[in-house]
C-alpha cells in the first residue's frame, strides 16, 4: 500500500507513553513510509515533569510496537529551548532533514489540544494532520496519581508501561519523585488562597572565572542534590542586584567586596518562560558576573547549598542532565552573547 508521504514528523515527551500515543503513532505508520518521533525535554534533570530519560523512553516505546513498525521509526532526542523558540525549531528541522535527506515529502502529526500545541503552527513548510484525542488522556494526569501513590489508570498506558512502572515504584528515584511532588503539592495549595495567581521573583548569579563557573548543590527540595546556580527569592526591602549579592554571598560564602562584584557585572537578562519552574510562574533576573582572571576563591556551600564550588564548562556540559531547572540554559545565554561581542563562533 503507497503511504501518502514519505517521512512524518511525531513531537512528544512521553512522560508516560499511554495509549493515546500509541494510537497516533499506529495512525501516523498507516499515512508515512517512516515516521520521526521527537523525543522533547532531551538531558533534563529529573523531576515531576520529566522523570524519565531519554533512552528509558525510546527504550519503552520501542517495547509498545512489532520489529516492522519500529524499522520504520527514527529517534531524535530534543533538548528544550524555553527561551527561543527558533532555536528550539531550528534543531528539529536540522535534524529531521539529516534523517529524511532532500525529502519534500514530510507530515507533522498531534492534536491541537490547547495553548501548549501552538508548535504544531511553527512548521508551515509540512503538512498538519490531526491525530485526535483519545479517550481524553493526557499524561499529566497519570504522572499526578502516580507520585501522588494513588492508583493511576493502567488501562490507559500500554502493558509495557505499566510494568515498567510497577517495577519503578521500588526504586530510590520514585520515591525522591514523590516526595518532591509532595513538596510541590503542599507548596501550591498555600498559596492557592491568594486572591490572585502568584508571581515569584528570583535573583541568579553567573560568576564565571578562568573558564570556570560557581554553582551549587541543593540542600532541599524542589532539585534536591542538583547543580544550580547561587540564587533566591527576592526579598521586599532590597533591589535586584543587592538580593542576587546577599544570595550569591548566603549560599556560597564568596569573600569579595559588594563593590568589586557589582563592578565585575557585565551583562543581565530576565528569563521568564511561564514553564521554568515547577513551584509556579516564577521570573528570575540573571546576573553575569565575570572575575579577573587569578586563583579561584575559595567557596563553601551554606544556607540553601550543601555544597558551592567551580566547576569548568567542560564539566558542566557533560553533567547537563543533573542541573537545575533552566538554569543549563542561563548559563548557556551569557556564554554565547559573551562570545558574540567578543566575535567569537
């Protein structure tokens, strides 16, 4: 039977796969010769959102389908861009043309749900085709009874899946999951009295110095054990530079000079994706802090941080997925605008 085009293009995290995915992808294998799944929020750290990793999804998914549907099924891991969605479109498109070659021939399936599927928009130069919704099922609703330990509906998730989070269940990593959703539970349900939803503002520090960048670990939950950078919440008598300096100075025991730190500020910008926090809509004012380059002073995690050290780019790369919400991402942005006025590649 001749397909209608020759690739399909399938965006998801999958965070479970349930049968509402598995339909859509049976559907899209009938309409395409080979179908692309996107697999989204790529090297994140874990957390209620994105418990699992990458390879445990296309690992799950692969166990959902025949050996003849999955020859036809390609992978492509996405990292997030919260903050530009050009970037975040022109990697996908990148890497589904290094899949399909020249093809012209290409479909974009999903269900245009609500407000979150505006993506789906975003790629004119492929056909749309709506897979619809089954059943209604969504996989947030299955992650909140989950790490609630209530009973999630099984039958909504293939067999594969629900074995596989029946065996996760006694594993150390669900039960840190659910005591963060607990946090957040509780978090969520004080401040659900306020007359309107809350706006948190946060303050973050990027001290960079002889390739080196200061971060911490979190003392607690939410990214409890996670890199982070130095940062808090905003206290209501002080600026935004003197509370990213009383966080930077709580957190790391920096013993540098107010003065000398302000002075070494060379660049700021807000990050404020509606997304990048769990506890709520949270905007957070970054400051990049760059040191003259000398010895690295010496830094010891206090306050809200077990640990505070230096850590080289090198380093910070490759432990991307044990970093704290965007903050991978903050870092990512002063570096590259650094290298733009310093006419770098």
């Amino acid at each position: 039977m001749t397909k209608s085009y020759q690739f399909g293009v399938y965006v998801g995290r999958f965070q479970p796969f349930h049968h509402g995915h598995l339909r859509s992808i049976e559907f899209a294998l009938t309409k395409v010769e080979k179908l692309i799944i996107v697999l989204g929020s790529h090297q994140v750290a874990m957390n209620i959102r994105n418990p699992w990793s990458t390879a445990e999804r296309a690992e799950l998914i692969e166990q959902c389908f025949s050996a003849e549907q999955m020859s036809r099924v390609s992978f492509l891991p996405m990292r997030d861009w919260l903050d530009s969605d050009n970037m975040w479109l022109n990697s996908i498109k990148k890497g589904v043309a290094e899949i399909s070659g020249d093809s012209r021939s290409i479909a974009i399936f999903g269900h245009n749900k609500d407000s979150s599927s505006y993506y789906l928009d975003l790629f004119p130069q492929w056909n749309f085709i709506e897979t619809g919704n089954y059943a209604g099922l969504n996989a947030t609703s299955i992650r909140a009874a989950y790490f609630d330990r209530q009973e999630y509906p099984s039958d909504s998730i293939p067999a594969p899946i629900d074995r596989f989070l029946q065996q996760f269940m006694a594993t150390d990593r669900y039960q840190t999951l659910c005591e963060e959703y607990q946090f957040i539970k509780k978090y969520q349900q004080i401040w659900s009295v306020a007359p309107y939803p809350p706006i948190f503002v946060t303050t973050d520090a990027v001290v960079v110095q002889s390739g080196h960048v200061l971060v911490i670990r979190r003392k607690a939950s939410p990214g409890k054990g996670l890199i982070a950078l130095p940062g808090g919440f905003l206290n209501p008598d002080e600026t935004l530079i003197d509370g990213m300096l009383r966080e930077l100075a709580e957190e790391t025991c920096l013993n540098l000079p107010a003065a000398v730190l302000r002075d070494a500020i060379v660049d700021s910008h807000i990050f404020d994706h509606p997304q990048r926090s769990l506890r709520g809509r949270t905007i957070t004012h970054a400051y990049f802090i760059e040191l003259e380059s000398d010895q690295l002073p010496q830094v010891t995690g206090s306050d809200d941080a077990e640990q505070a050290w230096w850590i080289s780019f090198a380093d910070l790369v490759a432990q991307e997925d044990c970093i704290y919400e965007d903050h991978f991402q903050i870092i990512q942005y002063f570096i590259s605008h650094k290298n733009r006025r310093l006419g770098c590649a």
